[in-house]
C-alpha cells in the first residue's frame, strides 16, 4: 500500500511542476478516477499537455498513468475538431489475482466542439499498449473511452461518459477488465 501511494504522489508531484490547467475527477458505480493535466509548451503548431491520473474501483484494483499529448485542430475544413497523439506509461495493480505490470500504449483522443450548441463538446480516446510494450504480469492494455459534456463556466464542465480498461494478463493467459461502464464528471481548468 505505501509503494502505490508513493508512486500516486510522484506521478501528481511530476505533473505540478509543470504549469497547472486541468483537474479531472470522475466516478462510476464502482470506480472513482482523478486526472491532473498540466500545459508544458504551446506553439502556433498547437499545444504539448502532461497528464497523470488514478483510478481506484471496489474490487482494490489500481491504474496509475501518466501521459504525453501533442494536441491540434484538424483543421479549417472542420471547425472544433482538435485531434490529440501520444504515448501514455500505465502502471496495473490487481488485487483479485496479486498481478501488477507496467505498459507503455500509444493512443490519441478526439474532441469535437459542436458549433450550433457551442457549450457542448463530444469527445473519444483510445490507447493500446500490446506485448512488446508490456511488462512483469501485464501482457497488453486497452483503454477506450467516450463522453458528452456541457460548459457549466468558461472553467468548469460537467460530462457523462463510458470507458473500459481491459488487460491481458501472463498468468494463465488470463483478461480482466479492470473498469467498464458509465461515469459522471468535473473537469475544472485554473
């Protein structure tokens, strides 16, 4: 228990050197995520974000990742698409079968700001982290999400979402999904 929070407490203290811009708290029925996103460069070719989160469910399984984003809009032909790339370290502790691994994905999200309802934005991401990448009791990783938000204040948005993180692990070949379903949230920028 020490070793986890010694490592959540990195991973945070890592992404708060950095200039602060996002806090991301969530929760599903059993589950409970916070994400910290920092700005680290900017240019007119776009911007660079570091991210670190947990998620913790009822079942004592823990996912700490931590991430790297180069993020740009799409372009003028489709006005509110920003397209995100980039790799994401995710450390698994599972509790059902004592496995833990680390795993590097690679992945991106999509954000869509509607024009005709300029409050909501749509948005989906997808990181993969196969064998090769994958280490200890993790053979690869799958997280995909989706959700729909609202712009309560120009610094404060409600969403309802759905994800599912599912690993492969080496033990018996066996896959368990450590998180799948809806989940509510606020994503508050400073």
């Amino acid at each position: 228990m020490f070793a986890r929070t010694l490592t959540a407490i990195t991973l945070f203290t890592l992404a708060a050197t950095a200039s602060a811009q996002k806090l991301d708290m969530n929760f599903g029925q059993s589950s409970v995520r916070l994400v910290y996103t920092s700005l680290i460069g900017g240019s007119t070719f776009g911007r660079t974000e570091m991210s670190s989160g947990i998620l913790y469910n009822e079942d004592n399984n823990t996912v700490l990742d931590i991430g790297l984003q180069v993020i740009d809009v799409a372009g003028s032909k489709t006005p509110g698409l920003e397209i995100g790339v980039g790799p994401k370290l995710y450390w698994v502790s599972v509790d059902t079968n004592s496995a833990s691994g680390v795993a590097v994905a690679l992945g991106g999200k999509l954000s869509y700001k509607v024009r005709s309802l300029p409050r909501m934005r749509v948005q989906g991401s997808l990181h993969y982290a196969p064998s090769i990448t994958s280490t200890l009791d993790v053979d690869s990783l799958m997280e995909v999400s989706t959700r729909v938000g609202y712009e309560l204040l120009p610094t404060a948005n409600v969403y309802l979402g759905y994800r599912r993180i599912r690993v492969d692990f080496n033990l018996a070949k066996q896959t368990q999904t450590l998180d799948r379903g809806v989940f509510i949230g606020l994503e508050m920028t400073f």
